[in-house]
C-alpha cells in the first residue's frame, strides 16, 4: 500500500532542500533548520503555539539523543588539557622528530602521528599539538609548508575525522539519526575501511603533487619559512575576518581556533624543564588507549568475548579519558587538582558545545523525519510515536530509485561532498 503524502511531508522536503541549499552556498544551517522545524510542526499541529514549543522540543530531543557524545568530546578535551599541564602532550610526539631524516619521511611520519593522535583527541585539538611540536622538524627535513599542511589535513580532517572509529561520535550520529542507534559500531567498522582505503590514495595524490617540491634536509629552510610566517596576518586580524562565521563549522573558524592554540614563541625558545610526571603520562596515556582499542576489537577476533553494544564503545573511551584526566591532573597539581580537574571538565564542556552545539538544531530538524523521535518534538502524548516524514517520503518514491546499490552508493557520496562544503560533514550527519 503506497504512503499518501501531503502537505507536512511537503514542507519537510522544502526544509531538506533549504538546508542542502544553504551548505552549498557556505551558510550556517541553523536558521533554515530552526525555521523549517517551526513550519513543519505548523503544519502539522495547525497552532503556532504548539510549533514554538516544537522548535525548543527539538533541540531537547536531539541533546538527550546526542548528549553522550558531547560527554566523550568533553572528558577527552580535559584529558588532553591535564596532559598540556605536564607537557606530556608534545613529549608524546617528540621522538618522532629523530626520524624525519628528509621529506619524503618527514611526510609519513607527520601523516601517521596526526592520524593516530587525531583519533583520540580529533583534530581540532590535535593540530596545534602537532604543528607545534612536529611541523619545525619536518620544514628542517625539506618537506614544503604545503606539503606538511596537506599530510595534517588529509590525515587529520580526512582520515581521522571521517571513520572516527575512537570516539566515534561521527557514526553515533549517522546511527541515531537512521533510527538504528545500536548500529554506530557497524558503521565505524565500516567507515574505517573506507577512510583507509580513500586517505591512503589522497595521501598518496598529495605527495605526487609535492614531491618535487621536496629539498636536501637544511637549517636555511627552517628560517626561510620562520621569515614568512611573520609575513601573515596577525591572530587578532584572522579573529576578526571570521567572527561572523563564529559558532559554525566554516574552516576558517577551526583554522582560527587551531593557530590560538600555537605556542607566541618560535620553535628555537629553551624547552622548559620536564616535570617529573611528564614522561611517565606520555607512556602510560597511549599505553592505556591501546588497551581500550584492543578491548573494542577483541570481540571480532576472538570467541566469546563480549561485545560492546550501542553506545558503550564511546563510554568506555569517555570513562577511561575522565579516570586518565584525574591521574593527569593529580600528577600535574597535587592538592590543587581538587580544582583544576574541574577546570578541565569545563574547559571540555565549553570546547565541546562549541565544535558540536550547532548541530543540536539541525538534528532537531531532521529527527522529525523519524517516527521514535518526532512524537516527543511535535508534543504528542509520551509513548505515542509521530510521524516518520522522512522514510514515508522515501517510502512513497522509492520506485523511481534505480534498483541498484552502486547508484545509492554514489547518491550518498555527491550528498555527503555537499553537506562537507562547509568544512565539516558533522552539520550534514543528520
């Protein structure tokens, strides 16, 4: 039996395509998502008071949906914030430096700690830990400033982002939102394959392209590129040409945040002495992560072993962050960790909510095309499920897609290009 559409579903496809609209054209998408959220409940309750309730319904919905993984993002801020305390952070990365013997080298090297780092911090956070501490050796190396900011944001943003296999808000996401929550491990596994396979061939194309670009290793690189770096705009001029774009996910923005996390000095200032934790933290933190990777992936190599269902894979690296961030923290400050702690869990709250906060809305909009999630939104009586707008849509139009899943597959790959112009596909999840 066919789905009768009518005007609700309608206004809901105008809302889909305004949103899609406004990331082609690099616009925030939350106005178009706030106001297509108020017109679709208009339309369905026919009381403008009931649709205002409906545009705060939504993004409550989509907070208790999605909150967990503003948790993880939080808890793994804090833990890196500990670490910068004790200096453990750049002591985790620093032996790379011994290995960048030319470019060529210095170009994997600088991938493959910016991968794995962005992993468990993402990248936002994980950029300014590299850039600080890797980048001087590998411009050293002969390896072009082009060349180092292609490996970070290939392997950063690209690859790491894109399967967010650690943390895994990324699939949790794209789970929820498909009303199939206890699938977000399905799809990291899945989606790591396919970061793999397409980073490694964008690393691969990246390096072609900058190759010949590549020199002898040479101290007069090193201050050439120092030379032209006083040559940009200051921070305060960069902080001013985006601050329209403040609170989005616009490159701009996160390039922003990344250089206020760089050190004011250049990379020749004395290294200040270690603290006496310092080394010991920058053992044991990726020790303990690889632990917990291990545990995750030990129940599709060995029998019996219990498998982490639904959202417990992101808690577990969420629970291991806060206990790590409170050892951290008591390494760094004795006493007075009963306060910074605090302060850290803060400071990762606030980064969290600013990286993540605007997708609230937007996944608002889009969970009143899911029959679990819109009732709540549009106000109905608890227990009572609404309606599923976006699969009766899809439902009703399904015959006319091609019956094949090489162009479902392509179909979803030029929707996901879209909704990444902005910069970050985290807006376009849902």
């Amino acid at each position: 039996m066919g789905v009768q559409l009518d005007a609700v579903h309608s206004i809901y496809l105008v809302g889909v395509a305004a949103i899609v609209v406004s990331m082609i054209l690099r616009a925030n998408v939350v106005v178009p998502a706030i106001i297509a959220t108020f017109a679709v409940a208009f339309a369905f309750t026919g009381s403008p008071l009931a649709a205002t309730i409906s545009v705060f319904n939504g993004s409550l919905v989509a907070a208790k949906e999605l909150f967990s993984i503003f948790l993880v993002i939080a808890f793994m801020t804090a833990l890196l914030n500990a670490l910068r305390s004790l200096g453990a952070d750049q002591q985790m990365v620093r032996p790379f430096q011994r290995v960048m013997t030319n470019g060529h080298v210095a170009y994997l090297v600088l991938a493959a700690v910016t991968y794995v780092i962005s992993l468990f911090f993402w990248p936002t956070p994980a950029v300014p830990l590299v850039a600080a501490t890797l980048l001087p050796a590998t411009i050293y190396a002969g390896l072009p400033a082009m060349g180092a900011a292609v490996a970070i944001a290939i392997a950063g943003q690209g690859m790491a982002l894109s399967s967010d296999y650690v943390i895994r808000v990324a699939p949790a996401i794209s789970a929820r939102a498909a009303g199939m929550a206890d699938a977000a491990n399905t799809i990291a596994d899945k989606t790591l394959l396919l970061s793999l396979v397409t980073g490694l061939v964008a690393l691969g194309l990246g390096w072609l392209r900058i190759r010949r670009g590549i020199q002898a290793p040479g101290q007069r690189h090193l201050a050439a590129w120092q030379e032209g770096a006083t040559l940009e705009a200051s921070l305060a001029e960069q902080r001013e040409q985006v601050a329209p774009n403040i609170g989005s996910f616009d490159k701009s923005v996160i390039a922003l945040r990344a250089a206020e996390g760089l050190p004011e000095n250049d990379s020749t200032a004395p290294i200040p002495p270690a603290h006496p934790w310092c080394r010991a933290m920058a053992i044991l933190t990726p020790i303990v992560f690889l632990l917990v990777i291990v545990i995750m992936l030990a129940p599709k190599f060995v029998a019996g072993m219990p498998d982490l269902k639904g959202g417990d894979a992101a808690a577990l690296v969420g629970g291991t962050a806060a206990l790590m961030m409170l050892i951290a923290t008591f390494a760094a400050d004795g006493r007075r960790a009963m306060h910074t702690a605090a302060d850290h869990i803060i400071d990762g709250l606030v980064f969290s909510f600013r990286a993540m906060g605007t997708v609230l809305p937007i996944a608002g909009f889009f969970f009143l095309g899911a029959s679990e999630t819109s009732g709540a939104i549009l106000g109905l009586p608890a227990g009572t499920n609404g309606p599923g707008l976006l699969f009766e849509v899809i439902g009703a139009v399904q015959h006319l897609i091609p019956p094949s899943p090489t162009a479902v597959a392509f179909a979803v790959l030029i929707v996901g290009m879209i909704t990444g112009i902005d910069g970050s596909g985290f807006a376009g999840l849902p």
